[in-house]
C-alpha cells in the first residue's frame, strides 16, 4: 500500500523559496499529509472526457473493476475534477517538498481541490500572504523574480504578464506615435518636413475652409459675420491631430471630423454663422486644395535650395573648368574630361529640375471647388433667395451666354482668397496638378542623385577625387568619413520615383469622384515633398562643402598609362597607316602595356611604323592625357550662362491659419 513520504529536512541551500510569485504545483498542501502518488503522471484520458482507463470511471473515481497497482486510490481528502478544468478554490501550489514550496500561495489550473480545512489559514493570493503550513523554514520574503525556486533551478511557465503593461516590459515611450523622422534621416529637422506635418496640413484644411466662407461673403452669398466667425474660430480654437487622424477612419478622410469640430466651434460664438462652414462643398475640394496649398508652401523652399546648391556648383565648373580628370563609361576609364565639366552638367540637370518645380508655381497649383459630384449645383441651391426668384447666374448655363453661375464664381474668387489658381474643370478625377507635381519631384530628386552618385564613386578610397566638407562618422571604424550627404540624397532618389508611381496610378479614377485613388494620394505626396525637400536642402550642404582633389585626378589620369588617349593616337595615324591598321597596331600596343606593367608610349615605340611616322615629341605630346579634352572648356562657360528661372512667391498662410499653435 502506497504511504506518503517521510518530511525532508530541508538543507541551508535549500531552505525556501526565493521566488516571487507562487508556481502552480499537481500537488496539494505539503502540510496535509497527504500527497497524490500520481500528481507527476499523465492524467487519465477519463478527465478530459475521453475513454476511461481501467480501473476508473470517466469522473475519476474508484469503479467495480479491481484498482490497477499502478493507480493507487486517491488520498481522503482528495477530489478530482472531471474534465482538468482549474480549481474551483484557491490552493497552496506546494511542491512535493518544504524546501521546494513557492514563496507565496495562489490559484493555479490543477486536476485536484482541496478541502478549505487542509490550509490554515486559507490562502490570500490577493494579500501577498503566505500558507502558514506551506512557509519554508527560511521564510524568505517574496521578490520579483520570475524564476522558480533554486533549490529545484527549474524556471516557471506559469507566469502571467499584466495586461496593463506594454510588450516586452518596456515602458511606454512619450510620443510613440509621432513621425518624428527616425528612420528617414533625409527629411529629419528639414523646412520641408516642417512644412508638410500634420499641423501644417490641418493649417491648410482650416485655410481652406475660412477661405470657402469668405469667398461666398465676398460675393454676398454669405453674411460678412458668417465669415468673421469661421475666422475666429479658425484662429482661436484648438483642434486635436491625433483626434482627427482617429476618427477619420470612419469616414475615411479627416475632413469630416473637422468640418463638425470647426461647425461646433463656430456656432459657440456665432450659432447662426455655423449653417455657412463647408457650405456647398465635399470633403475632396477641401482636402484637395488644402494639398495644393501645402505643395505651395513647400516648393518655395524646395527651389532656394536648389538655387543655393545651383549656385554652390557654378562656382566649382567655373573653378576647375580646366582641371582635367578621367572621363569612365561603363564603370572603366574612357578619355578625360574636366571636372569644371562634369560640376556644370550637374547644374544643368537640377537647373532643369528647377525650371519644372518653377514652371508648376508659374501656371498655379489649381483650388478645386465642384461639390459633390463636380456640377457646383448646390452653390447654386443655397444662393437662391426666400422669396423663391432666381439670382442672376443660378440657373442652368448652356454655355451659349458664357455667364457664371454662383458656384463658378465662388471658385474664382475662391482662388484668390488662397492665391492659387482658378481651375478650368473640378479636378475630381481629372489628376493632372497631382500627376504634374508626381512628375516634378520625381526628376528633381533624380537629378539631385545623379550629383549624390557620382560623389559616392568619385569619393570612394582608392578614387578620392572629391571629398564631402564634413563627412559622417562610424559605429565601429574611428578612422572614417563617410559620404554622409550623398548617402541620404541617394536614397530619397530611390524612394520619390516609387512615390510617383503611386501618384501617377491614381490618374486612372473612376466615376465623378473616386473609391480610393484619392486616399491613396495623401501619404505618397506628402513623403514625396519631404524627401525631395530634404534631398535638396542636403545637395545644398554637399555642393558648397565639398573638396576637389586635382592631384588625385592627376594621378587617375596616369594609372593607365596613356590608355585613355587611344582614340587620339587612333585619330593620329589613321591617315597615315589606314584605318584599321592604325585600329589594330594600337590593340596590340595596348595589350603588351596590360601585360607589361608599361605606358602606351613606351609598346608603341616599339613599332617600326609609330616610329617612322611620329617623332618622339609628337608621341609624348599625343600621349599625354591633359590635352585631350576637347572643348570641354567652352562647354563648361556655355553651361554656366545659364540662369534659373524665376518664380512667383507662393500662397502665403493668413495669420489666422498658418500658425499651428493651439491646433494639436
């Protein structure tokens, strides 16, 4: 017959726990006396509802049947459950010993209850206290450790984390949900990031809206006081970001929530100034003027920076136009060419750049006003009188007598409330402003890679041509000055064309408005903004710091030993040996300098036919790289006559709008 074991006498090093909470144990109270011999066992299939085992009926006690010696009855004052579920009172999880006892008593999942008498006092999980029958000799004190007790240096798996605490056990992080720049390095702390955030587009959102009642009071469709109160309240009320931001997700865009929080705000001061907010227009004409407005405000700042980087490289061709250096195609050296060359082609391109950026403020970032579905009609609705006579223009146009109804004239004056310009059609599903400002950042930002990549190869240790002003450092090699600029204007180069693509796609709307080509707009232009801001603000930097190296140049130039000036001594005997044989003896010439280790004029000097028709002089003079650079000079000067193009201010924010104080 099976009895229970003798009590341990628990040793020094295994006196008690020095855990924290307690661990859930297959074992009743150690102080009971008494212990199932099959708490270490697998349960029986009969608890969780399966086919009985012998000698047990499916509730777990003794049946008819002889008990199976290696199922001993279980003890008095044990019951079990019948299908594993936790126990129906908190129990005393000990262990099958006294120095293997948790420190302190909880309720735990166990196929076994106790009898409340088999613990005294019972167990207070939610004091903290410890079974007075189930406290180690030790007695130590609880800790917050989540491990188990030393004495069985097992750990548990039985711990519950707090619901309330953040994953991993990290504190919140203030400000987790700002888009603060971290992982775009290019944009972080720009003009351009400034422009383009959150508060600046709600700035623009609320600009819109207070320009909309205007206009209509403009053109005494509105009560001037109608437009006085949505000033007010434009400039005085606070609007919460992230509150917009959240419950734009019901309706899909953040003008909605907006337009009630303005509405509400308005009608606090002025309850009858509150029928006049958003009056007539959909949630798309507001959000997207508001986005012409942003593009306006950011361009400004785009092109000062590419004037000053414009500037910075005019300096540099006019420099060096004559400081030759190798010209590479394919990777390999080709013939030289003149850095003053290259830093003027790199100008020309963000000139170009420049003059479509420009081009876009010259021809105006259009408003958009056409109402629900494009047919200004409800303009024309709410400007029909009381007294049921139609205003002049409120009626259908047929365009024979070319007059403007309200809504078209909302929108003209509109466009100069904003200092935007007066579209010829809403634009709803009609992209071109989005698809043109696609277009524009996406050369920019191309063109200013192309400066960042030749920077990255001609900056590279074993070319070190060019060196950036103040290179960036590294985590783990003190020793370098990495190309950090061009870095970060390489990368925006490899994100705005992606970018585009998705602006570009939304062309393809459907409808008078659409499903989701919209939506889908916001995010990619104004990250497309952000980086060719950025990318131009770095260019700016790089350009005026960066270090030209004309004697590495020199010493490039002569790593081939002539190589480079092939073509002319081609162009130099070709009518004196013929063609292709002056093509042929400077193939063969130029394979035994490769083997040799040699210059080109030391293999051609070699051949009978150089020496009879060149003389020593003309040989080293054809072979010398530094004259062989064409016009490359002449180049450069045209190059630099070029000026950009002048562009207009952008819409300038009323002070009412453009100030982000009190709005997030």
């Amino acid at each position: 017959m099976w009895r229970p074991p003798a009590t341990p006498t628990p040793s020094p090093s295994t006196a008690g726990c020095s855990t924290g909470p307690a661990r859930p144990s297959p074992t009743p109270c150690w102080s009971s006396g008494r212990r199932d011999p099959t708490a270490h066992r697998p349960a029986p299939p009969a608890r969780c509802g399966a086919t009985p085992s012998p000698g047990r009926s499916s509730a777990g006690t003794a049946s008819s049947s002889p008990a199976s010696p290696a199922s001993p009855p279980t003890p008095t004052g044990i019951t079990r459950c019948g299908r594993c579920r936790p126990a129906a009172r908190p129990i005393c999880p000990c262990a099958s010993s006294r120095a293997a006892c948790s420190t302190i008593c909880s309720p735990a999942p166990i196929c076994a209850t106790i009898r409340t008498t088999d613990c005294s006092p019972r167990c207070r999980p939610s004091a903290g206290r410890r079974c007075s029958r189930c406290r180690s000799r030790a007695g130590t004190a609880p800790t917050g450790s989540t491990s188990a007790c030393r004495a069985r240096e097992r750990r548990s798996s039985l711990t519950s984390p707090d619901p309330a605490a953040p994953a991993g056990g990290r504190p919140p992080v203030p400000g987790a949900g700002d888009d603060t720049g971290l992982l775009s390095p290019v944009r972080a702390g720009t003009a351009a990031e400034a422009a383009t955030g959150d508060r600046a587009w709600l700035a623009a959102l609320l600009d819109a809206e207070a320009a909309l009642t205007r206009a209509q009071a403009v053109l005494g469709l509105a009560p001037e006081e109608a437009a006085r109160a949505v000033d007010r309240a434009v400039r005085e009320s606070a609007f919460d970001v992230r509150d917009l931001a959240l419950r734009a997700r019901s309706g899909g865009n953040p003008v909605i929530p907006l337009v009630r929080e303005l509405t509400a705000a308005v009608r606090k001061t002025a309850p009858d100034a509150a029928a006049h907010v958003h009056r007539g227009a959909t949630s798309q004409d507001i959000l997207d003027t508001a986005t012409m407005l942003v593009a306006a405000r950011t361009l400004p700042l785009i092109l000062a920076d590419l004037e000053r980087t414009i500037d910075a490289l005019g300096r540099l061709a006019d420099r060096h136009r004559a400081t030759p250096m190798p010209g590479r195609t394919l990777t390999q050296h080709a013939v030289p060419t003149t850095f003053g060359l290259k830093a003027a082609g790199w100008r020309s391109l963000l000139l170009d750049a420049h003059d479509r950026l420009a081009a876009l403020l010259d021809g105006g970032l259009p408003v958009q006003l056409g109402g629900a579905a494009g047919t200004l009609a409800a303009f024309g609705a709410y400007a029909r009188p009381d007294d049921g006579t139609e205003l002049a223009g409120t009626g259908a146009d047929t365009g024979e007598t070319g007059g403007a109804g309200p809504g078209t004239r909302i929108a003209a004056q509109y466009a100069r409330e904003l200092g935007l310009a007066e579209p010829g059609l809403p634009w709803h599903t009609l992209r071109t402003p989005v698809a043109d400002l696609a277009a524009g950042l996406a050369f920019t930002t191309g063109a200013l890679g192309k400066l960042a990549a030749d920077v990255l190869v001609l900056s590279r240790t074993e070319i070190g041509e060019v060196a950036e002003g103040t290179g960036g450092g590294s985590s783990a090699m003190p020793h370098k000055a990495n190309p950090a600029r061009a870095v970060l204007i390489a990368s925006a180069a490899r994100q705005v064309p992606a970018l585009a693509a998705v602006l570009l796609g939304s062309l393809a709307a459907e409808d008078e408005r659409p499903g989701s080509a919209w939506h889908a707009e916001w995010q990619p232009l104004r990250e497309a903004l952000r980086l060719t801001g950025g990318a131009a603000e770095a260019a700016a930097g790089l350009a005026g710091g960066l270090r030209v190296r004309p004697e590495r140049m020199r010493a490039n130039l002569d790593l081939t030993g002539g190589l480079v000036v092939s073509e002319r001594l081609t162009a130099e005997l070709a009518p004196l040996l013929g063609r292709e044989e002056a093509a042929g003896l400077l193939g063969d010439a130029a394979r035994r300098a490769a083997e040799r280790g040699t210059g080109l004029r030391e293999a051609l000097r070699e051949e009978p036919a150089v020496r009879e028709a060149l003389s020593e002089e003309r040989l080293r003079e054809l072979t010398d790289p530094t004259g062989y650079t064409g016009e490359a000079a002449v180049l450069t000067a045209r190059a630099l006559r070029r000026a950009p193009r002048r562009f207009p201010a952008g819409p300038s924010s009323p002070p009412s709008a453009s100030s982000p104080e009190g709005r997030a």
